[in-house]
C-alpha cells in the first residue's frame, strides 16, 4: 500500500479532489473519520492498494501534518486557481519542504479560474526554494480552460462533463505554448540528469519513456515539485494525477529512510471513541505490527482496518491500520522496541493561544485532569500546563478555533462541562526606595512563649536581578542558627505584596537583632522576619512591574510591513526583520511586546496575513507597568 497525504488552505477544494481520486477505480474501501481534523480513505488503483490522508486546511489545524507527512510516500498540494490565494498555501509547502517529502502541487478549479496557470506557478514559486515544473499546460477556447497537453507525451486531452477526458489532436493554438513549456521542463529535469543533458544540447529528441523515468528520478528524491492542473467538482484531470502519483510515489522504504531507519511504525493520527476507547492510525513502515507483539514499550492490543470493526491481525510493511486497547501509544511519535518522538520537522510551531481551564462542577477535578491528559496523547498541538498562581490546568492550543473542538470532545466524550478564562500575565512587584525597619516578635500563651526581635533593611535591586539576602550581624545578636529563618520569612513575605503579587529585585540585609534564651526559635524569627518586610513593604510602597516577552513572529513576506504598526499599535518595540535563513518566502519578525498583548497580538495576525502567520513568544524582562495600564493588567 501507498499513502499520501492531500494538504492545502481551506475551500481549496481538497475533499472533493481526495473523493474523486478514490472513486477512480471502483469502490472505495475502509474510512476513518477524526472530526474536524482528518479524515483516511482506502481505495484501490489500477489493482493497487492506496490511501489517502485528507488533513482539514485552516491556519489551526497544522498540529496533524507533520505525523502525516511521516506516514507518508508523497504530499498532494491542493491550490486553488487564484494567484491571490497562494500565499494561503505557503504553511503547507513549508512544512512539505522541511520534511522532505516528494510533493505535487495540483491547480484545482481550473474551469473557473480566478488567475492564469502562469501566474498562479509564479506566485507559488516565491515560497518553494524547489523549482516548481509544470508538467501539464492548459488548452483554452476563449477565457475557458477545456483541456490540456501533457507536456511529456505531448498529447492532448479534451474535458468532458462526468466523463474521463478524451485523446484529442493537439490545437495549434496551444502549439507554441507547449513547445515553450516543454522546453523549461526538459531543461529542469536535465540539471538533474547528465544523459538528457546531452540529448538536449545535441539537439537530439528523448524518448518520452526516459523522459517518465527521469520524472520519477526528480520525484523521489525531491529535486523538483510538479504541477498538475484541473477540477475535483468536475472530475477533470483527476486520471492524469492518479496515474502520476502511481508512477512517480516511491516506495514505502523512502518514508523508513526518512526516519533514519529505525521505525518499524508510525502513529500518524488518533482519536477518543466512545465505548472503544484511544484508537491510533499506525502505519507500518520498517516491520510487521502484530496484535499481542511488543511495540513501544508495550503490547499492541489488537489491530483492525480503518473502520475499527475489520479485524487485521497484522500490518505489513506499507499497511496502516488502527490500533485499539494500546494505550501506551500516541500520535506524532514513532515506534520501535520503544516510542521516540519524530524528527522537528514533524512537530508542529509553538501552540500560542493559551486558556485557563476549570471544571463547572468541582466535582469533576479529577476527571477533568485524566480528559485532558487523553487529549494531549491524541492531539500533538496541545500543550498542557499549570497556571502559575491557582493551578489549574492551562491548554495551550493553535488557535480558539483548536480550542472550542478541544472543550466540545471534553464535554462530549468525558462528560465533564467547563468554563474558560484568559491567563493573566505573570505580573511582579518591586521597590523604587529603601528602608530600615525594626520588629519585635512577642507572644506569650502559657508555656513556652515566642520571641524574636530583628533589624532588617530592604533596598530595591536592578531589573532583573531578582532577590538577595546578607546578614552583618555583630557579637552574635542573633544566633546564626536562626539566621536562615530570618530569610525563610523575608521570603514568605516577599511571595506576595501589598498588590497581591511576587516583590521582586530586591535585597534584604539583617543587621541587627535580640534573642532570648527560652522563647527564641526558628519560628519565632521567620515570623519577625517576614513582618519587618510586610512593614517594610507597606512603609515604601511598590511599583507594579510586567512582563516584557520576545517575540518571532513567523510571516509571509508580503505580509512584513503590515506588522509594524500593528506592533507598535499593541505599545511594543519593533526590533526589525530578516529573511528565513530555510524558508523561502518567509521572514521572522522580532518584537518586544508586554505579555498581557499576546492575545490581541494573535487576533490581529489572523487577520493581517490571513491566517498564515505564527508567533513564538519567550519571557526577556520586566519592566515597570505605565499607570494607565495598571487597572487592565490587575482586573486581569
């Protein structure tokens, strides 16, 4: 069996395409559906077994692709027919070039083009560092597409309505066109191929069998993208592109190599099911997988077809399959002996768009912890952490779109209902003065009584160099046994100031102190300690400080000038832009920009480059909040 994985922007038409490929030949086999997501179709081809992988497009739905290009032999790019819309798959032939998986690019819509074939390969070039071939150039009768000339046969073909196109001569309109394009293509392939190379400077024609050969060469090592055209909807050059995926897809081998050799499978996508539990799409790449075998560190339970009722047994090398009741395996890792994540290139960039969870019912604590760690086992986008201050869960998620199908299936699947709230940013406290306070601890109960008495001095530090404690105590005042409790409470107090949140660069030093021979403790001197620095806190007051975050905005480049005011908008600091040193279309745009703008900033991306841009986001400092900030950033 052969996969391949069918990407592109939304209303590129990509089902239709994946829905017209397999009802090429017959009927279709077994299908699995994950909602919103994915969705894997198997269907045979001219006798073959194949299988497609129709990934959901949207800007938030990139998490599936890398484990899916893993899986798989060839990536089919579904474009629409509009030069415009280009940059819209520029996600896509980026991800499909760091993986190194051998791609095509198919120009679908043709019988309602918005731009011409030309026009729409040039746009597309700009974000492929492979040289894009057409391998197909359009026959027109006026401003209508109704067939096309394959430029390695050269012959021509006529669409017709709900049938398989028909042989036709080739019009002279389109002869001129076609030599001139035939020729691009020759010499594309030729710097790839000595032989031809010759032929062509000798004047000699190729034979179009070497010519297919040589495709095929181009195509599996990744030289070269080819570009296919037609219409998903009108079933017009489908054939063409199914017969070039089963010429020039290579072997499932390539896919093992990829991975250094070492997998014997893949878990390309997963899912929750009710009544049966995790289920993962494993697609066997350098081995059998047996129901009952060891694989990833512990028994596979059983293996079905794709429809998760047709028991398989095994998987040959090439086969995917569904694995039931093995908990122990994920998507987005390969297996062997044991579970090793893929190669970068498979993961997806950084989830950015970050929700405080909590349960309706506090009831559901624990139930909602084992959800979402079931999630995280079957989505490789979310990421899960804690807020900082309460503890609840926080899902980090590719976008609020990710997000609302995330807390739908905790509700659906789980049954636990949930509210979301913003995470607030992780603000500070710090001091502009010092100050020297004086503080006696005194209790008597009956007993043993409490007893402390110390003079510390609170001096505010610079920006980022957080907290440091000294003593200069003279004649043993107080006892060095009891100086780390002095500390210990300097820092209970410096937890939280009188804004409610951490004091931060500041230093304490104790310099003074008394004791008594019965009622001193360890206790009684952490609580001294920590009420001279709430003393000493409210005496001088603090200053709110927030956190000022590192930004890589990852952007189109068509897009780079549109975000300078829209940084600048969000009171940030634009630190300039540069080229991708590997992506080619690409620049990384850096900022300074206060954490609590991170969600405005991520609204404002999806609409300023259409969807297309990402940012990654690192703490770098704290700086002091102005004070026409301060309500928002306390009320949040």
């Amino acid at each position: 069996m052969r996969v391949f994985t069918v990407l592109g922007p939304s209303n590129s038409g990509k089902t239709k395409l994946v829905e017209a490929l397999v009802g090429l030949d017959g009927a279709p086999g077994k299908a699995l559906a994950v909602p919103g997501v994915a969705s894997v179709q198997s269907f045979d081809f001219m006798g073959e077994p194949w299988a497609a992988i129709d990934i959901a497009g949207g800007a938030e739905n990139l998490a599936p692709v890398g484990p899916a290009l893993a899986a798989s032999d060839i990536a089919v790019i579904c474009v629409p027919a509009d030069a415009d819309a280009a940059v819209l798959a520029a996600p896509y032939m980026r991800m499909v070039e760091e993986a190194g998986v051998p791609s095509i690019i198919f120009i679908n819509r043709i019988d309602a083009p918005q731009s011409r074939i030309s026009e729409v390969v040039s746009a597309l070039q700009a974000y492929s560092r492979h040289h894009i071939v057409l391998r197909e150039v359009p026959i027109r009768e006026g401003d209508t597409i109704v067939g096309f000339v394959d430029l390695v046969s050269e012959r021509a073909w006529k669409f017709e309505d709900g049938k398989h196109s028909t042989l036709i001569e080739m019009p002279a309109s389109v002869k001129d066109r076609e030599e001139e394009a035939r020729a691009e293509l020759l010499e594309s392939y030729a710097d790839f191929d000595d032989t031809l190379m010759e032929e062509l400077i000798e004047d000699k024609q190729p034979m179009v069998e070497e010519i297919y050969d040589i495709a095929s060469k181009t195509m599996h090592h990744h030289d070269l993208v080819a570009c296919f055209m037609g219409s998903a909807e009108e079933r017009h050059g489908i054939t063409r592109l199914m017969k070039s995926l089963r010429h020039d897809a290579p072997a499932v081998e390539v896919a093992g190599e990829r991975l250094a050799g070492s997998a014997i499978a893949i878990g390309a996508l997963a899912d929750v099911v009710k009544h049966l539990g995790k289920i993962v799409l494993l697609r066997a790449v350098g081995g059998v997988v047996a129901g009952g075998k060891e694989l990833g560190g512990g028994n596979v339970g059983s293996i079905t077809d794709l429809d998760a009722k047709t028991a398989l047994g095994t998987l040959e090398p090439g086969q995917l399959g569904l694995a039931v009741k093995s908990d122990h395996l994920s998507a987005g890792r390969a297996f062997a002996g044991e579970a090793a994540a893929l190669p970068d290139w498979a993961h997806v960039h950084a989830s950015s768009y970050r929700r405080i969870i909590t349960p309706e019912h506090e009831k559901d604590d624990s139930r909602l912890l084992t959800a979402i760690e079931r999630l995280a086992e079957i989505d490789p986008g979310l990421v899960v952490s804690q807020d900082e201050k309460t503890g609840n869960p926080v899902l980090a998620t590719q976008g609020p779109l990710h997000l609302r199908r995330m807390l739908a299936k905790i509700a659906d699947d789980f049954g636990v209902a949930v509210q979301e709230a913003r995470v607030p940013p992780a603000l500070r406290e710090t001091i502009r003065r010092g100050t020297e306070v004086q503080h006696r601890h005194r209790k008597q109960t009956g007993g043993a009584g409490q007893f402390a008495d110390v003079v510390v001095e609170l001096r505010p530090e610079a920006r980022g160099s957080g907290f440091a404690f000294s003593e200069t105590v003279k004649g043993g005042a107080v006892p060095r046994n009891y100086i780390p409790s002095v500390e210990a409470g300097a820092r209970d107090a410096l937890a939280e100031g009188p804004l409610g949140f951490p004091v931060v660069d500041v230093s304490v030093e104790l310099k003074d102190g008394k004791t008594h021979s019965v009622d001193s403790s360890d206790y009684a001197f952490r609580t001294a300690g920590k009420n001279a620095i709430r003393e000493a806190l409210a005496e001088v007051g603090t200053v709110l400080l927030q956190p000022i975050m590192k930004i890589d905005i990852h952007v189109p480049s068509v897009f780079s000038g549109a975000l300078m005011p829209l940084v600048s908008g969000m009171k940030g600091q634009v630190l300039g832009f540069e080229a991708h040193p590997s992506a080619a279309g690409w620049d990384v745009f850096q900022a300074l920009l206060p954490m609590a703008a991170e969600d405005d900033l991520f609204s404002a991306l999806a609409g300023a480059t259409r969807g297309t841009a990402w940012f990654t986001s690192a703490f770098d400092h704290y700086q002091e909040a102005r004070k026409e900030d301060l309500g928002d950033l306390v009320a949040g």
